[in-house]
C-alpha cells in the first residue's frame, strides 16, 4: 500500500498565495491553478456562454478549452497554467438582466420569427444579441507579450509521450534516425504517469516499465522532446506545434509522423452533465495518484468496464467510497465488483445536483430511484480514439461499437502518406499492444523512409501483434484492417449510446458545453428540422464549432444524432476538423522572430 | 415541364424556390453532396451594395431587397445584421476613386461617409490609423448568416414540392438536337426540359462536357477564425493597404483574410501557415488588441472568377436548347443569389430577359460588353 502512494517523485513544489476573487488561498507551483482552487473548494472557474451556468473544469487537458478564467489580465484555460505566487483569478457570479429575462434569445436556434418579421424590432433584438454572450474580453487587455516562430526537423516527429509513443520513438532511434517527441502534459509518460496500476498484458511493474522507457529515452542522444507542447495539426505547407508556457510556435519538418494521441474519455450525457465537480476518468486518476488532492469521500462513477474497475479501484485505495451505475445489462464483469463498492445497474437516467458544484446524484433505474449524497462524478462510460489530429488529415474513420470512432490503418500501423498511429488513438484497450503497436509503427515508419533491413523484424512483430490480438480477444481489428485494403467503408450497427443516461432530451443535459447546445437542441433539429448528418446539424446548432473544436462532443452528438435518428453513426458521420485544432494567439503568429 | 436545378448552393436554392412560387412545374435539385456544400457554407457571410460598377451596386441592392423580405417567411432567421463596411484608404488616388465612384452610389440611394483618420479613431478607438488617410463608410453594408439564409430557402422549397436529391452529382448532360434531354446521375437516368447550372466552382466541368467555355476559374481562398470574444468589431475592415479584411461575427469570433497568391483551378481545400501568418501580421498592426486573440481555424473556399469579376446569368442563344446558367460571382455571390434567382426564374419561364439581368448575360464576352468590376475583396 505505501508503495502504492510513492510516485516517481514527489510533486508538490513550493508553496504560493494565490488570489480567488481577493481572497487568499495556498497553492504549490507545480499544480494547475484550476486544481489548487478545487482542493479549497473553490470549484468555478466561469461562466457558460449563452446560459451563463457555473462551469469547473471537466478536465486537465489543455486542449479542453471549454471554460476560461480570468487570471491576472488574461483569459486562460485554469488547467493550462501552474500555480505562481501573487495571481489573482477573477470569477464574475452576476447574470446579466437580459439574460435572465430573455435567456431565450440565445438559444442554439436564433428562431425569433417575431422579431425577424418586425424589422425594427430585430434590429433593437440583434443589438442586444451581439453583447448578450458571456464572451472574454480582448480589446480591452494590453498586449505587450512577443511570441517566437521556431523550425525543427527531425527524422520522425512522435506526437505523444504516452507508452506506445514513447515506445515508438526509442525503436525509432535505435535505428539511428533522429526524433523529436511532442507531448502536451509536464512530463513524458502518458498515462503511466497517473494510473498506478499495472499495464494488462505487460510482465513487468508499471513502475519499472515508466522508468525504464523514460531512462532509455532520456540518454539517447537522438530524441528530443518538446513538453507542454500541442500538436496542432498539419496546415497545407507546414505541420504546426505550440507552447503556450514558451510562448512558441514550433514549425516542424519530418519525413515521417507518428500519431498517439490516445483516447478522449467522453463526457456522459445527464441532466446536469456541466457542472463543476464532473471529471473525466483519467483526469480523476491524474488528481489522486500524480497530484494527491483530496477530491472529496463519496464518489459515483458513470459506466460499467475494465476501465471503470481500475478507477474504482484507485479511488478506494485513497479512501473514497465509489458507487459505479452504468445503462447497460451486462453481467460479465460485476464478478469483480464487491471488492471496490456498490453497483446499481439498468440506469435509465441521472442527474447532478447542485448549483455551483455537485452535491448530490438522483439515480432512476428499473428497480426505482436512489439519491445519493457524492461530492463528484466521474465520467467512464467511454472512451473514443482522439482522432482531432487524423480527422484534420481527412483520414477515413470506421464506427466500431464498444470503442468508437476508429481511424482506418493497416497492421503496419500505417494510416496515410507518411503517417504512422500506435496505442489508445488506433482504438487498442490500454495494454501491451499499445507497446506492441509503437514497436510495429516506429519499424514500419523507419521502412518507410529507406531502412530495409528492419523488414523480417517487423514480419515478426506483426505475428506477435496478432497472436496477442487474440488473446486480448481484439477482434475488431481485422474489420479496420480489412477496410483499410479496399476504398469501401463497411457499415457499422446501430448502437445505443454508451455515454447517454437520460430518457428524453433534456434542457439540462448538455452535448456541446463550448456553445451551451443541449440534447434538446439537438433533438429538435433532428426532428423538427429533419437534419441528420453531423455536417448539417453543426452548422444549424454550432455543435463542435467551440473552442474544444469538437474533441469533446463531436463523437457523442454523431452517437446521440444517430440515436435520435435510428441511423447508424457511419451515415451520421463526423465533421471535418481544421487546423490550427488547438488555438494559437495572434501575437505568436504576428510577432515571430523567426529563429 | 420538368425542371433541373444542379446545385444545391445558395444560387440553386434560389432559383428552385422561385421556380417553385411561379408553379414552374416539377423541380428537382441536385447536389453531389449535402445542401450548402460546395462554396455557400465556405462564404465569410458577408454582404454589401457598394461595388465598382453601377451595375453590380444597383443588383446586389435589391437582390438584399428580396432576402429581407423573404426573412419573415422563412423558417431560419437569416440574422441579417447592418453593421457598414469600412474601407481604410492610404493615398490620394484611392480617396480620389472612391469619391468619385461615391457619386453614383449616392444617386442609386445608397450614400457612403468619408471620414477623416482622426473620425475614424473617434468612431472606432480600436483601430491603429497612423499611416491611414481616409476612409469610406458604407453603413448599408452587413453581415448575415450564411448557413441559415440556406437552410431557409431549402425548407421553403421543400415547402413548395421541390424534389431534393442529395449526394447525387450529375456525370453528364445528354443533348439531343441541340435541346437538352437527360442528367446522367449514378441511379440513373432522368428526363428533363431545362438544366441551371449553379454549380459554382464546379461549372466549368460540366460546360465542357458539352463543348461550352466560358472564361471564368476557380480560385482558391482562404479564411481565418479567431475564437469568440465579446463583440466589439462592427463594420467589416478593409485594409486597402495590406490587402487584409477582418470582421467580426455575432457569435463574436474574428473573421478575415488577405490576399495571398493562389494558383488557380479546382486546388484541395487547405490553409497554408504562411497565409496565418501574414494575415496575422496585418492584422494586428491594424487592430493592435487582437494580438491576444486566438486563431481557433482556417478554412479555404473557391471565388469563381469570370474575366470582368461579375456573375453570369441567362444562357447564349447558340446554347442547346434549355441549358442556363448562374455562377462565376467572383467572391461576392451570397448577396447576388436571391436577386439571380428570381430573375432568372422569371426568365425561364417567360422567355423575357430583366433589365436587371440583361448586363450579366453569358453573351458579353463576345459582344464585348464587359463589365470591369474592380472592388472584389480577399
């Protein structure tokens, strides 16, 4: 057990005063602002655009972008920036009067047929509009920050430091190619980093696995690595970096990409579903174990599978009592559950209570209702492929029911041109083949760009590949496999979504928390409205138009579209994302002294 | 009769609706994809009255006339918003050019303001104007919603019995005696009497499967989009020095592009970084606040340029029998389509030719009756 709360080191850092709305509170420098605040209790970080609801943060990726705080005289993603001693964070708790009066007005439709038809009145209504929505301010806010424009090149560019890019970019440099690792959080390690527990399939200890990679990567002279850096897609010249924390864009030129980018765990669709105290699966493991903050003593996880155990886990070694609810009827795992906590089964619909964080969650199922007092959810009912990257490269994706939006590659891991993805992104369960699959991609990539000899090495990889597949019970695979031979895509099924847990569309359960667009908006512009592909329904509602260009909600409003609509979600289909898929500030772009 | 419209752009849904008021017959509409794919969902949603030629200034007039009327009917709020345009002039020639073109948008009833550098930081404090000299106010000019004045028309259509036929592209027109006959789409055969082409950036394809060339090309545009921030831009901006516009949108994000070469033809659909980069550096030297304001994504969209960057509308009298046209707007199509619709409806059905229409006819390249529209923007 002691063990089990030693990390690889400890993170606390030094100790600093920050400011919530004037008052004091201690933080440490190596801690996200949002997180400090939330350990005191301080859980909202803004306000939502049209309804102006209490938001926190959902969770600790910076490319989650769905709320933005007010720090020093900047508006900030709150997980994006470190503790520093003195920072004020203003929250603004007023509703404007118009709002309150005519939230209407702003909602996803814009149908105010009264006020269209009566043209003076729609042009004192467009007025009001136009100032209506709870938008940060720029004009106002002195810009005296200079950003830089860097070029780097490398051999292969690794995006992702998680295990298979990790594992990617060590084989890949052992072939004497040079590589460069892109990686968004602090440090490299992914997900070995946070969840303590060891990775399926893999002989060794999660301990000894992460520093082991991490001692190999850290003395070859060949790979360097660029942290709290986003990959920001591939604009038609150039494909494209950033840092926020340098304050750099990062031109890059590689023969060769590897893309692992892991998996989103989406957000559950309930009512309630946005307020703050509602995590996503591996940001809840990231807070316990890397940054041991109390989150609170009673927890509900959303959504019954190997992933959710591990969590339920975790969270009980740290003292929190789990109850786990999940819609469907599956037996096969609640074996295993005694041990970590109570289970209700057949959830027909939740909602959160509470008005600035959650209190409280009314569970409806067959056998009838319960109320249960917990101080935050945690959304595991499933994780779909981040495909914002692939999806930008116009790169074919197959509906696979159970794990979602899958992009199409071959058993060389190869996707397109020079593209290679590996582990959570290529839609493997978090194992060994995450390893097996970073070995198979670096090898094929190195193939690629003229090492021969490496050719019987990957023949052999691949068999193992598939013999695990197997074992793991993978059997999807060989469908992705087999499309990515023909320019045919196979039809998936109609499933129910497993991220949704109300009975009707509801005002209060949200898809989109960027623009604010509920399950009912959706809902009537399927039915009424008589849309059903994902590219109509965006440009009628703003769904996955925000700032989290959609890797929140593209996949749930495609499954909740395809629901409404009894398609399958292959003929809902996704929107196309563009580049930048993470925002860059003018000034970066502007000001670049380019170096 | 047995009408075809292909195209299921702003232009072709239109002029099926208008079809459809004027009981034209049985319309269908085709388009390879969805509706508003091609070049209206790209557009930057924007429209103005003020153009170089009284020609187009008269046209785009009451073709935005026509969209506010038809803006209570519709099921979607067009969200037509007159917030002016705004061109930031740099020397004497272009003060002098835009006065002197001024006096003919004022007799067409649509009159501009000069305003003078220290004007324009009164008005609009957030604009850098140190090396500006003037500037021309347009307050007539405006923004709509591109996606719903779209949607709008298709509901109405539908309304009306317009049969739709999406992602369904049209591999050939058959002719027979000169007179069209058939659309050979993937399912099939269908028989018509009359073809529209509105197929924007695509036309040029299916003219020269039937031997018609016409001088108009695709090219490619590109366009930023910051994240929203609270409105504070207005007026659209137009740098008449860099070459660079940027507006904003009611949903509060910043919008803009500037000139950046491009060769032409139907090129894929993507942003270049060095586009960013010099829209960026332009912009923020004109609007210094928007240096902390985030590019949030790019997209690219076709202008379809005719020679005399005007639309061409109607069809010549050599064509086989039946066939019309309508596209080649050179980047300011939204604002023309409700007017092309109606009066190329009108023009199908009674043979006449509107005053209005008569300039744009596809017949003025060879009578040499050109237009010689100079004020095209991005």
């Amino acid at each position: 057990m002691d063990n089990f709360f030693n990390g690889i080191r400890d993170r606390q850092g030094e100790k600093v005063s920050i400011f919530y709305c004037g008052r004091n509170i201690e933080g440490y420098s190596s801690e996200p602002v949002s997180l400090a605040l939330y350990s005191k209790g301080y859980k909202v970080l803004g306000r939502s655009k049209k309804l102006y609801r209490f938001r926190g943060f959902y969770s600790l990726d910076p490319q989650d972008r769905i709320v933005l705080t007010k720090i020093g005289d900047e508006y900030v993603n709150a997980c994006e920036i470190y503790c520093q001693d003195g920072q004020n964070i203003e929250v603004d708790f007023s509703t404007p009067f118009l709002v309150k009066v005519f939230s209407s007005l702003l909602d996803g439709y814009f149908q105010h047929r009264r006020f269209v038809k009566n043209r003076i009145l729609w042009r004192l209504a467009v007025d009001k509009i136009k100032q209506m929505a709870n938008h940060p301010e720029v004009r106002h806010i002195e810009a005296r920050k200079t950003g830089r424009i860097i070029r780097v090149a490398s051999d292969i560019v690794v995006v992702g430091g998680g295990l298979a890019g990790l594992t990617a970019a060590y084989t890949v440099s052992q072939l004497g190619l040079k590589t460069l690792i892109i990686d968004k959080s602090i440090e490299l390690g992914g997900r070995l980093r946070y969840d303590y527990m060891d990775v399926p399939g893999v002989p060794v200890s999660r301990e000894y696995l992460l520093e082991d990679i991490l001692t190999k990567i850290s003395s070859d002279g060949n790979i360097k690595t660029l942290t709290r850096t986003i990959f920001t897609g591939f604009f038609e010249d150039y494909p494209t970096a950033y840092s926020q924390e340098e304050r750099t864009l990062y031109i890059l030129k590689a023969k060769g990409f590897i893309i692992t980018t892991g998996v989103v765990d989406l957000p559950c669709i309930f009512r309630n579903n946005d307020i703050p105290g509602i995590f996503s699966a591996s940001t809840v493991l990231e807070m316990v174990n890397r940054y041991r903050v109390k989150l609170g003593e009673k927890s509900l996880i959303i959504g019954l599978s190997q992933n959710s155990l591990r969590i339920a886990e975790q969270l009980k070694r740290s003292g929190i009592d789990v109850v786990m609810v999940d819609n469907s009827r599956s037996q096969s795992i609640q074996s295993d559950l005694s041990r970590v906590g109570e289970c209700i089964v057949n959830v027909r619909e939740i909602e959160a209570v509470g008005r600035k964080c959650v209190e409280k969650a009314n569970i409806i199922h067959d056998d009838g209702r319960d109320r249960l007092e917990v101080d935050f959810i945690v959304c595991s009912a499933f994780s779909n492929p981040d495909i914002l990257i692939l999806n930008q490269l116009d790169s074919r994706l197959i509906y696979i029911g159970g794990v979602g939006f899958v992009p199409v590659h071959d058993e060389y891991m190869h996707l397109k041109d020079n593209i290679f993805i590996a582990g959570g992104v290529s839609g493997s369960p978090y194992s060994i083949l995450h390893l097996i699959e970073g070995e198979i991609a670096a090898l094929s990539a190195a193939y690629k760009l003229g090492a021969k000899e490496v050719e019987p090495l990957i023949e052999e990889k691949i068999k193992e590949y598939r013999t695990k597949l197997n074992e793991m019970n993978v059997k999807w695979k060989n469908k992705v496999f087999r499309n990515s031979r023909s320019e045919l895509i196979e039809n998936s099924s109609f499933t129910y979504p497993p991220t949704l847990f109300i009975e009707r569309p509801r005002r209060d359960a949200f898809i989109c928390f960027c623009e604010d667009i509920t399950t009912e908006d959706i809902s009537r512009t399927v039915h009424e409205k008589g849309y059903t592909l994902l590219e109509l329904v965006k440009r009628s509602l703003g769904v996955c138009t925000g700032r989290c260009q959609g890797r929140l909600c593209m996949v749930n409003a495609a499954l909740y579209v395809s629901y409404l609509s009894n398609l399958d979600p292959s003929q809902v289909g996704l929107t196309k994302a563009r580049a930048p898929v993470t925002s860059i500030p003018l000034y970066i772009l502007a000001g670049g002294e380019e170096e | 009769m047995r009408i075809a419209v292909i195209g299921g752009g702003i232009t072709g849904l239109s002029i099926a609706y208008n079809l459809a008021v004027r009981d034209a017959g049985e319309i269908h509409l085709f388009e390879k994809n969805w509706i508003t794919y091609g070049s209206s969902t790209r557009s930057g949603a924007r429209f103005r009255v003020h153009f170089w030629t009284e020609e187009n200034s008269r046209f785009a007039i009451e073709s935005i006339k026509r969209l506010e009327k038809l803006a209570g009917k519709m099921e979607w709020n067009p969200i037509i918003y007159r917030g002016g345009y705004i061109w930031l002039l740099f020397n004497e020639h272009q003060i002098e050019r835009f006065k002197e073109t001024s006096k003919m948008w004022s007799k067409l009833g649509v009159q501009g303001v000069f305003l003078e550098p220290e004007e324009i930081r009164e008005r609009y404090s957030y604009i850098n104007v140190d090396d500006v000299l003037g500037a021309f106010y347009g307050p007539q000019d405006g923004s709509l919603h591109h996606d719903y004045v779209c949607f709008g028309y298709y509901s109405l259509a539908k309304k009306l019995g317009v049969i739709f036929h999406e992602l369904t592209p049209i591999n050939d027109i058959n002719i027979v005696d000169n007179k069209v006959k058939q659309l050979k789409t993937l399912n099939g055969v269908v028989d018509v009497d009359v073809v529209v082409l509105a197929t924007g950036a695509w036309t040029n394809e299916l003219l020269e499967k039937i031997g018609i060339r016409l001088s108009t090309e695709p090219v490619r545009k590109e366009v930023c989009l910051t994240e929203p921030y609270h409105h504070f831009i207005d007026p659209l901006i137009i740098d008449m020095g860099s070459g660079a516009y940027v507006g904003q949108t009611l949903k509060g994000e910043i919008l803009g592009s500037i000139d950046y070469p491009t060769p032409p033809g139907l090129i894929k659909l993507e942003t270049r970084l060095e586009f960013v980069i010099k829209w960026a550096k332009a912009i923020t030297k004109r609007i210094p606040s928007l240096k902390n304001a985030r590019i949030m994504r790019t997209w690219a969209g076709y202008y379809m340029m005719s020679t005399d960057n005007s639309h061409i509308m109607g069809r010549e009298p050599e064509w086989p029998e039946g066939l019309y046209v309508a596209y080649g707007y050179s980047g300011h199509g939204f604002m023309m389509a409700p007017l092309v619709g109606e009066l190329l409806a009108e023009n199908i059905l009674t043979g006449k030719t509107p005053e209005l229409m008569r300039p744009f006819l596809p017949t003025r390249f060879k009578e040499n009756k050109l237009i010689q529209e100079k004020l095209v923007i991005g």
